[in-house]
C-alpha cells in the first residue's frame, strides 16, 4: 500500500474528497520510543497542549535522557510531583514503569501484535484507557485502521464534514467510517486536520 492508494480510495467518499484537498499531503511524525509515547501520553491526559508541554518539558529535565522504567520506579513521588504531575498520574507512569520492570507488558513485542491484542497490554496499565492505546496505535505503531469513536475531535470532524444536526454519537461514527476501511487512521488524521485547533497534530 502506498499513502497515494489510500488518499485515492478515500477519495471516493466526496465528502473527504473536500477536506483532503484543503488539507493537502497527509503526514504523520511517528514515534519510535514506545515507552516514551505513552508516558508523555499519560503526563498529557486531560491538559490542554501548553500545560501539557510545560510539565513533560519539567519531566525531562528531572533525567539526564528520556529515562528508563526502572529510573522512574526509583524517582521520588515528591519529585515527580514537583514538576506538576497529579498523584494520581505518577501512580499511573510508577504503574506503566513496573509492568514493563516485571515483563506484565513486554513493549519491544507490541509492534508484533494485533491492533487489539495491543490494546488489551496497555489498557491493563492504569491510567492508560482505549483511547491512549489507539493514539498509541496510530502515532507509534503506524497502523492504517483505526478509528477512534470516542474521540471527541474525530466527532466533531464527521459532523461538519457530513452536515449533521448534532454532535455523532460513537456508533454512528463508526456506521460512517466502514466506508474508509482499511484506511480509517488516515481519514481521521484528516478529520482532525479538518479542524482549526488540530493544525499542529502530526
């Protein structure tokens, strides 16, 4: 499959058709340091991006490099806390790092697995909830089919591209999005685009 394939067949439904050609060349920045994926992804659960930033900024620099499960295993709460992190999320990042320590979650397999036997390991994590695990699918693993029906961005793109009357509830979105099979990561990354506040998302 080439991107360009996808792009044609998803052009076929018109009304992505409009939005792909606004948004121009799809491009996603994906990330290849797993576990550090999901650690700025439970630092950035429910923060708008400036805070988000900010404290994940503050994180690294409490380490020399992005630092290893076991690092954060032997990092005081209090430090932790002091960059800003909740209690509750640096029980989930102390949580993510011992179920890596103790082979519960094997994170250099993950790639090797199905989309839902991935999101199976990472939900059992705390913290880590279906939608952090389809992020984690399409922005570190690269996969091309999924469709995040809970995400309220991918949502709100469905409901103006398709001129509903009110906000799609799941289901419907996912009635929707069999048309875009087997590219549904790629048309949501344009539904995202699709929206003002998405801009930057890559």
């Amino acid at each position: 499959m080439t991107v360009q394939q996808a792009i044609r067949f998803l052009k076929q439904d018109h009304q992505l058709a409009k939005i792909i050609d606004r948004v121009g060349d799809f491009e996603i920045k994906k990330r290849n340091n797993h576990f550090a994926a999901l650690v700025e992804a439970i630092i950035s659960q429910q923060l708008a991006s400036g805070a988000a930033d900010a404290i994940t900024r503050r994180f690294r620099k409490l380490y020399p490099r992005f630092p290893k499960p076991i690092q954060i295993l032997n990092t005081k709460d209090s430090k932790l806390r002091s960059v800003g992190l909740s209690k509750m999320k640096v029980g989930y990042l102390k949580d993510l790092a011992r179920k890596i320590e103790s082979g519960d979650l094997n994170i250099r397999t993950l790639s090797k697995m199905s989309d839902e036997e991935i999101i199976a390991q990472l939900t059992q994590v705390k913290g880590i909830g279906r939608w952090t695990a389809e992020m984690f699918l399409i922005f570190s693993c690269g996969r091309l089919d999924i469709l995040p029906v809970g995400d309220l961005g991918l949502r709100k793109g469905v409901q103006l591209a398709f001129s509903l009357p009110e906000l799609p509830k799941p289901k419907e979105v996912e009635k929707i999005g069999m048309r875009w099979k087997p590219y549904r990561s790629i048309a949501t990354w344009y539904l995202w685009k699709s929206l003002q506040k998405f801009d930057n998302i890559g």
